[in-house]
C-alpha cells in the first residue's frame, strides 16, 4: 500500500471528532483510535512494512510499549525478520515479574515503535526502560505525530523521534 492510500485508509478508520481527554491529559476536538487503525489487517500489514523500511543493518530487535505498540511491534517484527519485546507500563506482579516480555539484552540496538505520539511520554517511559538494561534506542518511530510536543520531549530526552505521518498529513487541522 502505498503512503498516501495508507494515510488515507487510518484517516478513515480511526479519525473521530468530539470532546476527548488524551493520555497526557490534554483535552483535544479530534481523536485517532489506535485500535480502530491496528485491527485492520490491510493497515497493520502495510504499517510493519513501512516499520520494516526503518531497521537498520544495526537494529538487533524492535519494541514496542503495551498495550497500543504490541501489534504494530509484531508487524514489523514479522515484515523485518527481526525479534521483538513488549514493554510493560507496569512490572507485573506474577509468574516472572518482569517489566518486558521476550528477551533484551545490553547489547541490543533497538527500534522503538509506538502508535500516536501527543507529547511522548509513555514511549519515552519504554526509551529509558530500554537504556536502563543497557540497551541501545537507534530511534523512536512513531505511526502518527499529532505534533504537541512529543518531538520536543523525544529530542530533549536525547533520543532520535521519526514518524511515519504527521496529523497535517491526515489532513487533520487544529
């Protein structure tokens, strides 16, 4: 699929108008559903794919932070043919423990793959999970910038952001 048909199919699934609080608590007049977008086969095919585009000859495993970047993590696993890891928001408290599921290690370069980023926080909560194992962050690669500061914050963290689409590219105004 290509760029334009794919930003045209996640505009058309996933795009809703109304009143909605953000993760970051903002409060904003549109909403894209992460959910409506991933559970398309065509656009999650298309979107581990354009993942895919981003790894490196370096890139030893892609991440993704639960719950949104766990199939888009899995698409581009399977499009790059390289493992990934599934960040959690919070170490659960059974079975093993750990704050990850799959395997990491220091000496992982790691593409970290997130849905929408407003501000960055919770991707920048599985960046610096990532680097405290002493693992590698080559870049942050989101599907959507809504462009409210996740770059500054991405950037001011150190870490390199890139998106697949911006919400201009949506042709999402406001």
């Amino acid at each position: 699929m290509k760029k334009e048909e794919l930003s045209r199919r996640i505009r058309e699934v996933a795009y809703l108008e109304g009143d909605f609080t953000l993760r970051s608590g903002r409060k904003s007049k549109y909403y894209l559903d992460k959910y409506l977008f991933e559970t398309q086969p065509d656009i999650l095919s298309a979107l581990g794919k354009a993942f895919a585009e981003h790894v490196q000859a370096s890139t030893t495993l892609i991440a993704g932070a639960e719950l949104g970047g766990i199939a888009l993590a899995a698409a581009a696993s399977l499009a790059a043919e390289k493992p990934f890891v599934i960040i959690r928001n919070a170490k659960k408290d059974y079975g093993t423990g750990k704050p990850y599921e799959g395997k990491i290690s220091d000496s992982d370069s790691v593409l970290l793959v997130e849905d929408i980023a407003t501000t960055g926080g919770q991707v920048l909560e599985a960046a610096k999970f990532i680097k405290s194992v002493g693992a590698r962050v080559e870049r942050i690669l989101a599907v959507i910038d809504r462009q409210e500061g996740a770059r500054e914050n991405i950037d001011g963290a150190g870490f390199k952001f890139e998106s697949l689409f911006t919400k201009a590219d949506l042709n999402i105004a406001g």
